[in-house]
C-alpha cells in the first residue's frame, strides 16, 4: 500500500488517477481549490474502496502557494504512513484574461506559469523530503500544446514542465526517485475545455488522431499508473505522449 497525492485530484484525469490508485488499493490525496469537487471525488471513489485503509482525503488549497503544505503535511500524517510514494502534479490548465494590452497579457502569463508550472514546484519542494528513497515516484503533466503550439502562454507553460521534468529526473535519480512527464492530447469528460469546445473543434481533434478517437481520463491514469509501479524503477527523464498519434513521440 503506497501514498500518492495527486493536484487536481478532484475533476477530469486527476479523478482518473485517483480512481486507478484507490481501486489498487492505495492511500489518496486529492487537492485543488474547490471543496465540493474534491469532497464529492472523495465520496464517490470511497463508496468503491476495496479496503478501509485505501481511502481517499480531500485538501482544499491552492497547490502554487506554499501555505497548503500545512494542510497537505497534517492530511499525510493523519494516514497510517506519514511519506510519499507517489507525486503527481496533475493541476493546471488554461488561464482565461483579457490581452488587450502588455499588463494583461503579462499578468496572463504569469498566472498561466503559477497554474501548470509552480503548482509542481511547491509540491515537489515541500513534499520532496518526505518522498520514499528509494522508490519515490513524481509525475508530471504537460500538454501536446508543448510540442505544436496552441495557446500562448499555456504551451510555454506546459513546455517549462517538460525542461523541469529533465532537471528534476537528475536530481533525483541516484535518490532513487523516477521523474516523468506524461504528455496528454486531446482528453474527453472533463473540465479543461470549459465553454470553448465546438462539434466543429471536437472532430478536428480528433480527425488528428492516427485512431480516429477521443482520449478518455482513463487512457491518461493508465500511463500515470504504470509509470509509478515498481516495475518502472528504471524509466526516468522520459517523455510519455498519450494522444492517439495526434503528435509522433520524440
Ligand atoms: N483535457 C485535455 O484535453 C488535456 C490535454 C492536455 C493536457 N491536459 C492537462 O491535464 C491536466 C488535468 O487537466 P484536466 O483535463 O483533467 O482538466 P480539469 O478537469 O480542468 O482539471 C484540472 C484540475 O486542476 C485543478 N487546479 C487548477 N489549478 C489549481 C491550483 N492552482 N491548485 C490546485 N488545483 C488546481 C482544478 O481544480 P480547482 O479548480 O478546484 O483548483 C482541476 O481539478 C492539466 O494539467 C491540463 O493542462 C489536459
């Protein structure tokens, strides 16, 4: 039985993942901002639990100010282990804001970076000495916006988390911690796109799959979680698309 933390635990693939973790029999802890998604994840993947030490926790915050690892580190010692096996710094997404002038755009990029960029940072800074040595797992998510384009300041964002994802993989490595990024196109059934999906946007989407579909949470949770085994002690530094061949893996 391992504890895993998950940003963004609440919705979408951070949802998936924590589904995978706790049907295996895992200990999970959700963040993200708002309580009633994380307390309604939590209810829901606690009814399907198969012991009662895996279980679900919600903590409420946000994951890019370093005031929630208070919460997080008391929410870690209420479990029967207090460390970290698993990290996966899942939070993040579009930033809407207006560009019409420098500042906007400025204070754009900013948030852009503070929401897929430093929400890792302050986890993996403020967790990292209670991660397992060796055997600790941290995952990140990119975006396949980091290797076509795609919304501004959110492909340089999901791009920093792969640049990031290569420093950290040294660092850790003789740690015995493994440090990959997982690299999503586009994924179904949850709350990235918002209001901005169209039919017409959809199947363009997925009219540049080599598979002709839509990729589920699930499809995502599945590298994540195999990427934390133990059997994947010796992948690290490593880049893992999940995007139907939308873009060839490099
Ligand atoms: N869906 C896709 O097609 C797709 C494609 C490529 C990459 N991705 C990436 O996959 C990851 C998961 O996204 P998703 O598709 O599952 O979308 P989602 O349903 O919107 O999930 C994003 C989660 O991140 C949380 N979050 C955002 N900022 C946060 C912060 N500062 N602190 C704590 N939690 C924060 C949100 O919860 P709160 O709002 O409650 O904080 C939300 O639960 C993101 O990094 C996204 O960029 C998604």
């Amino acid at each position: 039985m391992r504890n895993v933390v998950i940003s963004g635990g609440g919705t979408g693939i951070g949802c998936a993942v924590a589904r995978r973790f706790v049907e295996s029999g895992h200990r999970v802890i959700i963040m993200g901002r708002r309580a009633a998604a994380l307390e309604h994840t939590a209810e829901e993947l606690n009814r399907t639990r198969r012991s009662d030490d895996a279980r679900v926790v919600p903590v409420v915050g946000d994951a890019s100010d370093p005031m929630v690892l208070d919460r997080l580190t008391s929410a870690l010692d209420s479990l029967a282990e207090s460390g970290v096996d698993v990290l996966v710094n899942n939070a993040g997404g579009v930033v809407p804001g207006p560009d019409s002038s420098v500042d906007e755009v400025v204070t754009n990029w900013i948030e852009t970076f503070r929401s897929n960029v430093l929400t890792g940072v302050v986890l993996v800074e403020g967790l990292g000495p209670r991660m397992r040595r060796p055997g600790g797992r941290i995952l990140n998510l990119s975006s396949i916006a980091a290797f076509r384009g795609g919304g501004g300041a959110y492909s340089a964002a999901k791009s920093a988390v792969v640049g990031w994802t290569f420093d950290l993989a040294a660092r850790l490595g003789t740690e015995g911690i493994t440090v990959n990024v997982v690299v999503p196109g586009y994924i179904e059934d949850t709350e990235f796109f918002g209001d901005r999906m169209t039919p017409e946007r959809r199947a363009r989407l997925i009219g540049q799959t080599l598979d002709g579909k839509a990729g589920r949470p699930e499809d995502v949770a599945a590298a994540v979680f195999f990427l934390a085994s133990t059997e994947a002690a010796h992948i690290t530094g490593q880049v893992v698309h999940v995007n139907g061949g939308a873009v060839f893996g490099r």
